[in-house]
C-alpha cells in the first residue's frame, strides 16, 4: 500500500479522500522533526504545512518518495532543489485559499484608510470622536500589487466595484493585463502607487526585498498591506517609514518575527520595532490568517486531493 505522511493536520476531508483513492494516511501529533526523520523512508508523499523543515538532511532519508503536499501556498520549508533533482513532486494548493486572502486584504485595507481599529476602540470606551477619525476613501487610487499570481490576482478581483486604478509587476509573468488589472513597471509603481500590496513567495530574492532604499524610491506617501510572509519586509526599515510618514500606515498579516510554524513567534526578546507596531494607532495586525476561512480550509483540501490522484500512483 503507497503511504501517505501527515506531519501537520489537516481538513479530515483530506485523509478521508487520500484514503478512498487507496493511500494509507498517518499522522503522528506530538513528533517532532527527529521522530519523523526516523519513519520518513516508508512514505510515498508528505502532507505539511509549516510545522518543520524539509531539509536536505530529512528528505535523503526519504527513499521511497515521490511527492511532497502543501496544504497552502508558500515552499520555503521546502528544499525544492533537492527535490527537484530527485523527482519528488512539489504540489501546493494557492487555489484553495487566493479568496480568503484577497477578502482579508481588502477588510485589512479598510479597516486602516477608515481608522475603524481607532475608532471602534476608542468607542468602548466612551470616547467620541469624528473629525479624528476621518477616513481616505479607495476609490481614484492608484493601488499597486506585487506578484500577480493566484493571490494577487484575487485581491485585484476583490478591488474591481472600488473605482480605483489598479496596477500590477509581476517580474516573471507578462502580457498579464485583465478586466482587474493593468501591468505594469516597478518605474511606474515607485511614481505612481498609493496603496502597495505584497503578493510574492518568500525566496533569497525577495527576502527583505522592501526596506530604506525601496520605501524612498515611492513618489507619494503609500499605505502598506503584507500578506505574503513577514521576510519580505525589514520591519526597522518600515516603522522608520511610518515614523517619517513615508508610509501612512501599514497592514500586516504576517511579521518578520515568525519561526518555521507560523503559530508562534520566534523564541528571542521582540525588538523595539514589533512594540512599536503593537502599540501604533497606524497599523493593523492579524496573526497570519489571510488565507484562513472556513470555506478555505476544505478548498485547500480539495485542490491538494485533485493534484495528488492526477499522479496516478495508486
């Protein structure tokens, strides 16, 4: 029987369906990366999501593999070159949570140009104020997407009915110009943006890839949204940004500070920077939930159990 690693759980309607189509499915809650080093050598394909790291070191004992599934978008824990070189097949599923991350951009959005955080705070606790609490309307903005993949272009389908002037750069995508989105340069986005949003995977090349020289290159003061990973952005950097109102606020739905799990931050003294956006009245911060709804939860199975039967293994 061709069997089947859950190193991270999953909607049951994952292992239920793996197991119609004739795999045996495992999951071992409390193992950790050692443990599962020792028993990965059994197993035709993993399931993860973002509890350990694939390595070099774990994925040479895995002999007898032939897929790696991500429940999700993003790679990074993965070392694709060995698997590549290997024949392991790398599958995620961005098509089961794009909506989910496109809405929660949008209300993350709002929820900043409205001060809505501010005022919904300062209302309970019996404190009215309207002209302070003005709000900046998205409609006749320029909004700017990097990284016109399954997120971004889902986030510039949520725009469309806001009125705004949508722009996008993709570096290795073209001719991509829809009903949503128009492309574009980063010349263009420097000049012109005043909403920027990050739609891009974590790699060597994008790792602090906005930071003092990227955020000075802007002709207009922006507002900030993140929900891709939280490396892409050197948080100093950024808070200098909104410190100097370079940027007029940010969203961030993920931090720099995050470990290999995205369910706890890194284990080291916080530095001044994260305290600084904890307490900001400019920022709104979610624990990296973009992607996560109800409805995306089986989606992301689906697409995932789609991928790994059109293998043909069983």
């Amino acid at each position: 029987m061709k069997k089947i690693l859950f190193i991270d759980n999953a909607h049951p309607f994952l292992q239920n369906e793996l197991e119609k189509a004739g795999f045996v499915c495992d999951y071992f809650a409390d193992y950790n990366y050692d443990d599962f080093s020792t028993i990965i050598s059994i197993y035709t394909g993993i399931i993860i999501r973002s509890k350990i790291k694939l390595d070099r070191a774990i994925l040479e004992k895995a002999k007898n593999l032939k897929f790696i599934g991500r429940v999700g978008a993003g790679m990074e824990s993965i070392d694709i070159d060995f698997a590549v070189s290997n024949n392991i097949k790398l599958l995620n599923s961005p098509e089961g949570n794009r909506d989910a991350v496109g809405e929660h951009a949008i209300g993350m959005l709002l929820m900043l140009m409205n001060k809505l955080k501010t005022a919904d705070t300062q209302m309970r606790n019996n404190i009215r104020l309207r002209e302070e609490n003005r709000g900046t309307e998205i409609k006749g903005k320029t909004i700017a997407i990097i990284g016109y993949g399954n997120m971004g272009s889902a986030f510039a389908r949520k725009l469309n009915g806001f009125e705004a002037n949508v722009i996008a750069y993709d570096k290795y995508k073209f001719n991509y110009s829809d009903d949503f989105c128009r492309e574009s340069s980063m010349e263009e986005v420097f000049e012109t943006a005043d909403i920027l949003s990050l739609h891009v995977p974590l790699t060597e090349e994008t790792t602090f890839m906005v930071n003092k020289t990227f955020l000075n290159k802007f002709k207009k003061n922006i507002y900030f949204v993140n929900t891709s990973r939280g490396k892409v952005v050197k948080t100093d950097d950024l808070v200098d940004g909104i410190k100097k109102e370079k940027v007029l606020g940010v969203a961030l739905d993920v931090l720099e500070y995050e470990g290999t799990s995205f369910d706890i931050l890194n284990e080291i003294e916080l530095p001044e920077a994260y305290h600084y956006l904890i307490h900001s009245d400019r920022t709104v911060l979610t624990p990296h939930i973009a992607g996560w709804t109800e409805e995306s939860k089986i989606k992301l199975a689906q697409v995932l159990v789609d991928k790994i039967i059109s293998l043909q293994l069983v």
